[in-house]
C-alpha cells in the first residue's frame, strides 16, 4: 500500500528528510545516495506534471511551428515553471510555417474495378509536401518496397508508393527505434528520391503498427533548392490494398494535396534555471520539445517528455535542493519539422560561453522508465552505477552506452562534447499513436510519466551534484 499524504504535509516531510540527508553528508566525494533516494521518491510522489500535460494538450491541443497553439503552450510553460521558482527566459526562435490542406485520394482504375466506382483512401501529407493543383492529379501508380528498388524503377510521370512494413517485431523486442529508423528511410528521403527520378507525387507507407487504418504523418526531406513534391503518408492497410491490386494490373490514382508553405514564423524556446549552489556557470541541460505534429494533442510526442523534463525542476524546487552546478530545463521548439530550436539554443549557448557538463532529453513517449542510455566514454559508466543504485527500487536499472546522438535537440551540444544521456523507457507501443490523431492525453498513465521524471531528476541532480563532471564525450555524427 502506499501511503498518500496531501501536498503540503508530503513537502514538509521531504523536506525535513532532505534537509537531514544534507547536514550529514559529506562536504565533497561521491554524492550522497540518501540524496538521491530522496529525489527518486519525490519524483516518484509527483502531483504537478500529470496536471500540467493535461492542460498542455486537452487546452491547447496540437502545437506546430508557427501555430497559435505553440505560441500559447510557450507562455503556459514559461508561466509553470516561474511558478515553482526557476528563473525563466524565453529564446527567440525563427521557426518554419507549413499548414495542412485538403488531402484526399482514390483509387479511380485497377483491374477488376466495377464499371464507376472509386474507391477512397485514407492519407496525411507529410510536413513540407508540396501540393498538387487545386482539383488533383490523376496518374499510374508504381510500387516499391525500398528507397533502394525506387532507384531501379522507372517512375517518370507516375506516383511512387513505397510500402514498407514497420517491423514490430524489433520494437516488441526493446528495438522500437532501430524499427523506426529501418522503416522511417522511406519517409525520409523517399519522396526526394522520387522527385528526382521524375515522379509526380510519392506516397508512403505510415512508418508505425497498430494498423487501424491510421496514418501517420511525419516531416521528409528535401535537397536545397529542390521543389518540394505532394507526398502523403498512406495507412498500412490502405498500402496494401494498392500493393494486391498493383500485382494484378495497372493502377491509377487521383491525388489532392493542398499544403502551403508561409514565411518563417516567431516562436521560442523556454528555457529555465533551477540555479547551482557552487559554481552556476556549469550547466546541465534537461529537456523535451514543445512542438508537436497537428493531427493529434501531442501528448507523448513530446508533452510526456517536455513535462517530465519540467517536472525535474519542481521535484528539486519542492525539496529546496540546489547542486553544486545548475540544471536547466529547455522546451525546444521546432523539432518535429526543422530542429531549429536545439541549433538556436547550442548557438546562443556557445556565444555565452555556456558551459554544458552534460544534456538529457526525452521524446520516446510516455511509457514506463526502464533505465538511462547515455553517450559517454567508456570510463565513465562505472561512475554511473550510483545512478542505477538509487533507481533500482523503481526497477529502472538499465543502463546502456551509445556511441551515437541520443537525441535530436541535444544533438548540437553532444557534437560539442557534453555527455547525452536519455532515458530509456518501455516503448513497445509508442509507434501504434506516433504522428497520428490518436496521439492523446489518454495515452499516458500518470504513474509511468513519474518514472520518467525520477529517472531525470536521479541523474541530473547526480550530474550536477559529482564534484568532478563527467569527461567529455565525442559521439558519431549520424546525420
């Protein structure tokens, strides 16, 4: 059973134990691992996150660059975290503006087709399409499985599908980025592919699972100067059903895409400072994304990471607990389509003379905390044991090294040399909703975002509080 105390009796006690935990402590060594069991179970008793995504995404709702909800979330986070006491900036971001259109298709031609009748299909388009005219176009449809047979098929004049299946499999596995990212390629650079091969328009297979005829949208990329194309995400069943087909006889398809691309948009940044004790120009970054795609309320992609983050800072602010360095908490702007905030925030940084000791972000959802992945050299995990240690009563014990960027708006700052971390968290289902309207408040359960947020504090106060930092760290450029 556990026992639940109102708030303000629960703040007393953590901080009449903290305040215990500190007086005994040793003045320098290794941090306290009564401390950080402390900081464990307070994020582990958390009441302020959950209400704050539920207003983040059921009073706001979907947050794309250059939106009004994007606007309105960065004053609603700014005004959350002066609340709890951290010092509050807000960091001009210039960020692009693509609004969704009309998107529809149909199927208008196939062999066996009975005489009149279209079949409709369901579609997003991707961030930065391109549109189609106004009433669509009609074209032959050409399916592939893979960026690598598109580049052996002639597609002068056609519609390109590229169908290739989400490997579940990987994700039910503990692999569910590396399915992503096998997957997502298609997405990625298939459309700009395609464009250069002479097609008309590219369609994608939706990069996720549960296929309930829900696709997922997503940015794809194009070359400078290159003319974006029409390009849609297709749902699973939807792509398959053009597969049957096309093995039968030729297809013909009636596209409508609408998209528009406007000027740049102002947006920003929130960045907060739960302030250092000892040397305050150090700093350990802590972070998610406030933006997210406009289909559904962006609950786990990124509000769950954005408020965990968040959540960091009030934990530590609930216990009256500075470390010997500051821990900043940023909500990035703009990652889904640009990354531009992460690249505004490592250049202003860099010309402050910012020191990053180290950097965590979370975007894989909201499903249960299973441990930390870090990039870090391989000397340093060991100093990393504490951690797992203090998080081994909340069964978050993994502990993984990554050569590579663990992730996208800490990217700058990991090439700069301060050690990634992330955490890693059960993610099995986390693509069944990714990019879709089904990504929702209902998909988070209140005592898995606590994982998250115990996770984060554990090790960022660690990072923070270790008199020596950790060495830095050169990881491998994956762009």
């Amino acid at each position: 059973m556990v026992l639940r105390l109102p708030w303000q009796g629960m703040r007393l006690l953590l901080l009449l134990g903290v305040a215990a935990v500190v007086a005994a402590a040793p003045v320098s060594g290794v941090v306290d691992p009564l401390v950080l069991g402390q900081v464990r179970d307070a994020a582990m008793q958390d009441v302020w996150a959950y209400p704050q995504l539920a207003a983040l995404t059921d009073r706001i709702g979907p947050r794309l660059s250059g939106s009004v909800g994007l606007e309105v979330a960065v004053q609603q986070v700014a005004e959350a975290l002066r609340g709890v006491g951290a010092t509050v900036t807000l960091q001009p971001v210039k960020v692009p503006h693509w609004v969704r259109g009309v998107e529809r298709a149909e199927l208008v031609d196939y062999v066996g087709r009975p005489k009149s009748l279209t079949q409709s299909l369901h579609l997003v388009a991707l961030g930065d399409s391109g549109a189609t005219p106004a009433d669509g176009l009609t074209a032959p449809v050409v399916v592939v499985h893979s960026v690598e047979e598109l580049a052996t098929r002639d597609v002068q004049g056609r519609i390109v599908l590229i169908n290739m299946p989400f490997d579940q499999r990987l994700a039910d596995n503990g692999y569910a980025g590396d399915a992503y990212g096998q997957a997502g390629e298609e997405r990625f650079v298939g459309p700009m592919t395609a464009s250069k091969r002479g097609a008309l328009a590219t369609l994608v297979r939706s990069v996720g699972d549960a296929q309930f005829r829900l696709p997922h949208t997503g940015v794809t990329a194009w070359e400078k100067d290159q003319q974006p194309m029409p390009a849609a995400a297709l749902a699973a069943e939807d792509a398959d059903l053009i597969d049957r087909l096309a093995a039968a006889g030729p297809v013909r398809l009636h596209l409508v895409l609408t998209p528009q691309h406007l000027p740049d948009a102002e947006s920003y940044n929130v960045v907060a400072d739960w302030v250092g004790r000892e040397r305050p120009d150090e700093v350990v970054v802590v972070g998610g994304h406030l933006d997210s795609w406009d289909l559904g309320t962006g609950a786990i992609d990124d509000g769950a990471g954005v408020m965990a983050a968040a959540g960091v800072i009030e934990t530590l602010a609930r216990l009256g607990l500075h470390p010997r360095r500051s821990i900043r908490f940023v909500a990035f702007t703009n990652e889904e389509n640009g990354g531009r905030g992460g690249k505004a925030y490592a250049e202003a940084a860099a010309k402050a003379g910012v020191q990053h000791v180290a950097a965590i972000e979370c975007d894989m959802g909201a499903g249960r905390a299973l441990g930390i992945q870090a990039a870090v050299t391989p000397a340093a995990m060991a100093r990393l044991k504490a951690v797992v240690t203090a998080l081994q009563p909340i069964g978050a014990t993994v502990l993984l090294r990554r050569e590579g960027v663990v992730g996208a708006d800490i990217r700058p700052l990991q090439l700069a040399g301060a050690p990634g971390f992330a955490p890693v968290l059960d993610g099995r289902h986390y693509f069944d909703y990714h990019h879709t309207a089904a990504d929702t408040l209902d998909k988070v359960n209140p005592e898995n975002l606590r994982s998250e947020i115990a996770v984060m504090a554990v090790l960022a106060y660690f990072l923070a509080e270790t008199p020596d930092p950790l060495p830095r760290a050169r990881v491998q450029d994956e762009e």
